[in-house]
C-alpha cells in the first residue's frame, strides 16, 4: 500500500484520493510516497508492444491502489489514451540522428506535454468529487502550457471551478489563446502583471492561507500536484520498452525549468527502470545548471527567452528532490526551502553534491544556441524543433559520451507553438493542427489583475 508523506514532514500519511484532491500539503510542503514501489522487470519487458493505456495501467496502479476501482480507472485510461491524443502511439519516437531521438510529446489537445497528465487528472477529479459529493476550486500558475492543457482538461467538469494564472505579455500568443479562448462558466483567465514565480508565489500563499484554502476547497493541478508527476512517469517506460523492451539503458535529455518532468524520470529509476542519463537543459534561466556546478540554488532575475515555459527561477519540484536527496530529513528540508524563500539561496554541501551530480547531469542553452540547432537539425533532418525541445537536446548532446546508449530528447511542445521563433530560427512557419486553425479568430476572455495577494483572492471569491 503507497501512501503519501510531506516533504516538510508535518502531516500523518496520507492516501491517494486525499493527496489528489488536496495538491499542496498542509505544511506547505510537497507530496512524495512514503517508500517508491519496484517495477518488475519481467513485468514491464512483457508490456512491449502493448498499448500506451495498458503501460500506464501497470506503471500507475501501485499509486492508486484500491482508491480507484480497477475496472474504473482502465476505462479513464482507455478513454483518455486512445480518444484524445492524435497519434496512435500516443508519444511516438522520432529518429532524428544516429541512436538519437525525439519523444514527440504534442500529440494532445494542446499540444504539449502537459497533456499527458493532466487530461488523466480532470478525469481523476471529477470521479473523486462525483463519490464525495464535493466541489473543488483549482487555482494553478503557468508559464504556457499547464495553463492551456489544464483548462481544456477541466472545462467540461461539472464538480471543478477553475482559475489559472499566466504572466501577462509572458507567454506566445498560441499559449494565451489556448487559455483566453475557451468560453466555459467554469473557466477564468487571469493576466497577472508580473513574472511567472510572480504567479507561482501568490498560488502558494493562497495555498498558506488555511482560512482561504478551505472557504474555497482549494485544490491544485500544477506539477506541485503528485497525480502530475505519477503519469509522467508513464511515458519514460513507453520510450524504454520501444528503444530496448525494458532492459537496454536509455538516456533522457529534459528541457526544465519547474523540475517536473525531469523528476518524473528520476522517478521511473528509482522504481527500477533502466537510465544511463538523465540530462537536465536549461536556458539562459539557468537556477537548475548552476545548482548541479556549485550545489548553490540561488535565484536571479527572470530573463525573457526563445524557450519562454522555462523561463523560471523557483523550481517548485526540486523539493521532492531534496528530500531524497537529503535522505528524508525533512527538518533539513524545511530549514533550507525557508531560507530559500526568505533569503533567494541556500546551499547543501559537499557530499549530498556529489550525490547529486551522479544522479543529474545538466547544461545551459542560450537564445542563440537554440537557434542554431533549430536551424541545423531543420537542415540535416527535415524535422523542425520547437524551441524547448531544442534546449533538451542541445544539453543532451553536450553530455552524451556513448553513442551505443539510445539518447531521447523530451519533444514538449509543438513548433506551432512558438511560430515566431521557429520562423526566425529557419524560415519557416508552422502551421496550428486543424482544430487550432481558427485560434485567432477566437475571441479571449481573460481578467489582468496587478501582483497583489487580496486582489487576486477577491475575484477568485467573487467568481466562484
């Protein structure tokens, strides 16, 4: 039985049904199982050639456990795996290079990675409160894509009010119109004046303020949320069974900036799962590269970028990744992610940095380097790269010391996401999937709203 503890250690157990509804833990810190289950790799090298849904099946049962019936929760993945994503694979690979891939992960409604989970989490949702005769009010932040993907998951659900905010002239504007567009009573846009941890710190205060929390049943679906990085894992043991059937090692190149994805690979080796590499691409937003040279988490100033999702400085999903890291001491943890918020650093020391450089390797990609693979990649290969997926790849290439190891570069976003960049990078427009070909047409709906904490509480209250 998986039950579900705090990184900051200030709560009993809990159970997966009450860790999915509640997001951020009380303590203010985040979900993590108490101990991670073990695949079984006999298991999973007999889920080769299976459908992406009957992977997932195995690869997110020991997290659910008897939450979710059985019968229940294969229907949802049934549903959600075979009806709303547009490649029979779900998330095919791409050969780009010799052992060299592309993890095309845009095949969903919104063409980008957040799909994956967060279609499976308005499903979760809406069963849970359905059986609990609740209603929930989600308030999440974004730098483009969570935003879009879990409003388009959330829009139909009787039981959800949602409310999501993006950093105003931050994103592209395919990732705003993804958002501002979707006409649904239960759906608000708010614009905030400020950065996208501007966006991410008023969330969490929110969350703090345990008289707000529950006036309004507040619940999360950003990565903070553990059912976000439980079916991430899924399509890491998707990309080793086609690559090797689940025994060769395979390495991943990540672009990150909120430590999410790339956790969720961590994840899949800690459940066993056969991974040289896991390689960390940075931009010039560097918080994640520079931890990994100087063991220092040290935030700096937001710098607009090509590969705008990762323009961040407050990974909120590194603390998971502390608290393994720092062996589950969660007085450590508490005492470093409270200097980290008051004084913007902290440090964790020679030995739990080894540790973590054999665990993580990571690299920083500026606008001009992204530009440069684009424009090769494009040149060599035909295939074009939106600008994230070029940031992970730049990184994975730098690393990479043996070509025998299959390497897979996360493909996150679609390039008609970011046209502009992808335009300037080699001449070329991408053109939106047919269901997004009247994107900008449509007419947006959205609140701009100054950086202000009782602003923003007042017209969530106001909207509910």
């Amino acid at each position: 039985m998986v039950n579900y503890i705090s990184t900051r250690g200030g709560i009993a157990p809990q159970s997966f049904t009450d860790v999915l509804l509640q997001g951020l833990a009380p303590d203010g810190g985040l979900y993590i199982p108490e101990t991670w289950p073990q695949f079984d790799l006999d298991e999973v090298r007999g889920l080769a050639g299976l459908p992406y849904a009957e992977v997932a099946k195995y690869v997110i049962s020991p997290f659910v456990q008897n939450d979710i019936a059985s019968p229940v929760l294969e229907t949802m993945l049934s549903d959600v795996y075979s009806d709303r994503f547009a490649h029979s694979a779900v998330a095919p690979l791409v050969q780009i290079s010799p052992n060299i891939w592309v993890m095309e992960l845009f095949h969903g409604p919104t063409l980008a990675f957040k799909d994956y989970a967060l279609q499976l989490l308005g499903r979760l949702f809406d069963h849970v409160l359905e059986e609990r005769g609740e209603r929930v009010t989600i308030v999440g932040a974004t730098s483009g894509d969570t935003g879009s993907a879990a409003i388009e998951a959330c829009k139909g659900c009787k039981n959800i009010d949602i409310f999501i905010l993006h950093p105003e002239g931050r994103t592209s504007d395919v990732q705003r119109r993804q958002m501002t567009t979707i006409d649904a009573p239960n759906v608000h846009n708010i614009a905030l004046k400020g950065t996208f941890d501007d966006c991410q710190a008023l969330v969490k205060s929110m969350f703090g303020d345990e008289s707000f929390r529950q006036n309004i049943n507040m619940s999360a679906v950003n990565s903070i949320n553990w059912a976000r990085i439980m079916a991430q894992i899924v399509y890491y043991v998707s990309a080793s069974l086609a690559l090797g059937g689940g025994s060769r090692k395979v390495s991943f190149a990540v672009p990150t900036g909120n430590f999410g994805n790339i956790y969720a690979a961590y994840a899949a080796r800690k459940m066993g799962l056969p991974i040289k590499r896991l390689i960390i691409g940075s931009n010039r937003n560097d918080i994640l590269t520079r931890f990994f040279e100087t063991g220092t988490m040290k935030a700096g100033e937001v710098e607009p970028s090509l590969s705008p999702s990762m323009d961040i400085q407050i990974s909120s999903n590194f603390e998971r990744y502390l608290c393994d890291l720092l062996d589950r001491d969660t007085t450590s943890i508490t005492t470093l992610m409270e200097s980290f918020k008051t004084k913007g650093v902290f440090n964790i020391g020679a030995d739990y940095m080894n540790k973590a450089s054999a665990e993580f390797d990571a690299r920083r990609c500026d606008d001009k380097q992204t530009q440069m693979l684009m424009k090769a990649c494009y040149a060599e290969t035909g295939y074009i790269l939106d600008p994230h997926t070029a940031v992970g790849l730049f990184a994975g290439m730098q690393v990479r010391e043996d070509p025998s190891v299959p390497l897979v570069a996360l493909g996150c976003a679609h390039p008609a996401k970011f046209p502009d960049a992808v335009e300037a990078a080699i001449g070329i427009r991408p053109e939106l999937p047919p269901h997004l070909a009247d994107l900008y047409d449509r007419k947006e709906h959205m609140t701009t709203l100054d950086n202000d904490l009782a602003k923003v509480q007042d017209f969530i209250k106001s909207n509910i």
